[in-house]
C-alpha cells in the first residue's frame, strides 16, 4: 500500500468532490486542489495524524481533516492576541513525541501598557481542545513587523524559537537581549546547560528576522531570514555563532563587512537574494517519482510568489542548484509541510501582505506520484490475475483460490494516478470493458479490501 500510495491520495481526493487541476513541474504531472479556503492568514501548518494544524494570524488555532477538509478550532485567542501588520498568533511547534506527550507550543504578540510584546506558551491537547496554558518566555519586545516566531524542536527535544529585531537594530548585536536571536529552551523553557552563554537561551545571534527552519537529513539545521531591501538569506544554524546584522547583509563582500567578518566570526549565508523576494518557511522533500524537488529543500516565498528547490551538495552545506517552480501561479506562500504520501501542503496568504480577503487565503495540496516503480512493483502480486492481459476491449480480473475477499473492490487507474473506475468485486471473476474507462493504453488494475488497503495490483495493457 505504502508503495503506491499516490493512487490512494487521488482516490481520496476524487471522493471529496473539490475542484482538482494538473499542472506540469518540470516533467512531473501533479494534481493541485484546495484543503480549505476561507481563512485568516495561515501562517503555520504542520501535518500530524491525518490532519493540518494550522495557525491563523488573528488568533485562531485549529487542526483540518485532510480527508474532508473539515477544520475543528482547537484554540480561540482573538481576544489575547494582538495582530497588527505582520504581528499575531505565529509559530506553532507539536511535542516530538506528541502521542505520550500532546504538547503545543505557540508563539504570538500580545498587548501589555500600549507596546507590543510577545511570549512563547505551551498547552496541552486533550483530545478537541488546548488547555492547561505554561508561559515558557514572557514579556518580549514586540512590533508589529520584524517578530520571527517560527519555532522547531531538535533532535534532543530542545526548542528553537527565532525572535526578529523588532525595528531595533540595537538588539541583534546585543547579548543581553533575547530579540534578533535564535533561542533554545527546555520543554519547561529554562536554558539548557549546554547552551553557548551559561544561563542564557541565545543560541545564535545577529539575525534580522528568521521565518524559516527545517531539519536536514544530518541532523543540521536550515534557516530563512528576510534581508531588508537587499539579501534575503539562507543560512546553517550554528551554536554561539553571529550572522552578522544589521552590520553585515548577505556576504561579506564589502570592506566594512569583511572587517566586521573577520573580527567577530560571522556566518555567511549559503545562498542570498538582491533584490529581495521574502523568503519564508523550509521544507526537505524526497520522492524518487518527482526529480524536480526530490532531495530538494522546497521554500516558500512572499514577495515573489514561488516555491524554490535547492538541491544541495551531499554534506548539506553548499547549494548546487536553485530553481523556480509555481512561479505567480499562486499568491503569497507562507508555510509548507510534508504529508505521508508525499503530497505537499502550502499556506496561501493573498495577493498582498495587506490582504485579508478570506477567499484569497487558501491552503492548497500538491499530490505528485509517490515512487517511479509503482507499476513495476505492482505487476509483482499474484492475488489477482488479468485475463486476457493485453486485451483488446473485454478482460477479467480472476482472483485466487476463495474468491474476492468479502466487501473488496476493483479499482482502474491510469498511469497518473487517476481514478477511472470502481465495481464491487464479487465471487471469483469479474468481467470489465476498457472502452468504459479509456480504450487502448497502460492502466493499474487495484483489488483493495473493505477498509481500502491494496491486496493486489496488477498492470494492464490494452491494445
């Protein structure tokens, strides 16, 4: 079933009678649909158990069936959360081992003496809603723009938090301040004790305003930061290191720069945008069936309205290609993740940072073929047999010894993936006729079980 789980996302998404269009990638063929439409500014979705969780920018925490499209509210902070430009309720992070342990960490601003401030909690899930609030960092600079947010748990179960500088370029540079900073905290939001300031959560420093984080395979960690007019950046995250703002934009290619470079042990970035295009949040993708983004870091973008592909080199430190994909072809993209069947999920935020049109505000699904073999793999099964195979028009599909499993179905798909038809199978043979599903070509004959699982495919050519 794993293996050719592509047949099972389109199979889903032809049962949800929501509109679906293919697009080419590259070479690859992808059928696009909309999860859900009408919201407020998704900003972060995670992919867990069968569900986006999502956070809206207003103050709305919820979590969207990807079956149905159905959205639950797990979590109303409207009336807590300050949202102004591009302050609100932001980053979201689930506890690494979220069925022991069903923690939510959330990132927003809020309204304290007139300024904007933010705080970073941690709730507990019990089942349909978020409860028990634990405030893990209080009473931080806010803005309305510049507030970072994104949030990311390590292997070793610490949290990351990227704080932006908030318009005060007095802070990144600054020690003692916990804005323009990579933090890291325990799970109850004290300073780990190999953190590299004894007692402090700044991890790294120097930082403009970080929306992007993603693990890669080595364990390593990518950012995104927005550069101002110049040198959006992508950046490796290195402990107790100083990336430089607002001294340094992108490389250090001028004199006062490389100055600064050189006398404070900057971190370059391993790849920079003039002008800039709003870099945003990371995802690392693999699936041998789709070349353009396998092995790929996929980052959403603003501004420019695209997702890019950065292959990179085999120790992950060097970017050997970065290519343009989804160009205007949506609006502004805002976060992406990564379900089980290696269909990609992408937060659409309208034409502008300024709209709020709810139409506009979309989560959209991406479904590419899964692995490149699956016919190959398929055609290996002996549960089912095709009679004649090829065929001309009329066939039969025979099953073994004790007939089609009680409550199975015969399902044909074309060499996309694509539903053509479903019968009850019943008895031991059923007879079919290609001209009802395409006529000649390649098709994938599937005998799936009452629950949906494949018990057999078989590949079929008609003549």
């Amino acid at each position: 079933m794993k293996k050719f789980a592509f047949l099972l996302a389109a199979l889903l998404i032809s049962f949800q009678g929501r509109s679906q269009s293919t697009l080419l990638i590259g070479t690859t063929p992808v059928t696009v649909d909309t999860l859900i439409s009408g919201l407020d500014v998704p900003w972060e979705i995670i992919y867990h158990d069968g569900y986006i969780w999502m956070t809206e920018r207003k103050g709305i925490v919820s979590r969207v069936d990807t079956a149905t499209g159905t959205k639950q509210v797990l979590l109303n902070m409207t009336t807590l959360v300050t949202q102004q430009s591009e302050s609100g309720l932001l980053g979201m992070a689930l506890h690494p081992d979220f069925t022991n342990t069903p923690e939510v960490f959330l990132a927003y601003t809020y309204l304290s003496s007139g300024s904007i401030r933010e705080r970073i909690v941690k709730y507990s899930f019990d089942g349909t809603t978020l409860v028990n609030p634990v405030i893990l960092l209080n009473n931080l600079p806010g803005n309305s723009t510049h507030n970072g947010c994104r949030l990311l748990f390590l292997p070793d179960t610490t949290l990351i938090a990227s704080t932006g500088d908030v318009q005060n370029l007095s802070y990144p540079q600054n020690l003692t301040a916990l804005n323009g900073k990579i933090l890291r905290m325990h799970t109850d939001g004290t300073a780990p004790a190999d953190n590299p300031i004894p007692g402090s959560l700044v991890y790294s420093f120097g930082h403009r305003n970080v929306q992007g984080f993603v693990m890669l395979p080595n364990d390593s960690i990518l950012m995104s930061e927005h550069g101002a007019s110049t040198d959006d950046e992508v950046q490796l995250l290195h402990a107790g290191r100083n990336y430089g703002w607002p001294n340094v934009e992108g490389f250090c290619n001028t004199t006062s720069e490389i100055t600064f470079c050189n006398a404070n042990n900057v971190v370059e970035p391993l790849i920079a945008y003039t002008p800039t295009i709003a870099t945003s949040d990371l995802a690392f993708y693999q699936n041998p069936a789709f070349p353009e983004w396998d092995n790929a870091v996929l980052m959403t973008v603003l501004k420019n309205k695209q997702v890019r592909a950065m292959k990179l080199n085999s120790t992950y430190d060097s970017v050997l290609s970065d290519v343009i994909y989804l160009n205007t072809i949506f609006e502004r993209l805002r976060d992406i993740t990564v379900g089980p069947n290696k269909e990609i999920y992408i937060a659409n935020n309208g034409a502008s940072w300024a709209n709020t049109d709810p139409n506009t505000h979309v989560i959209i699904r991406i479904t590419p073929p899964q692995v490149t073999t699956s016919l190959n793999t398929a055609i290996t099964a002996a549960e089912i047999n095709l009679v004649p195979n090829p065929a001309t028009t009329a066939f039969e599909v025979r099953s073994g010894q004790g007939g089609f499993p009680l409550g199975s179905r015969i399902e044909v798909y074309n060499t996309l993936g694509q539903l053509l038809n479903q019968t009850p199978a019943i008895g031991s043979r059923l007879q079919l006729n290609a001209d009802t599903f395409g006529g000649s070509g390649a098709y994938v004959i599937r005998l799936s079980d009452a629950n949906g699982s494949t018990l057999s495919m078989r590949k079929l050519i008609v003549r």
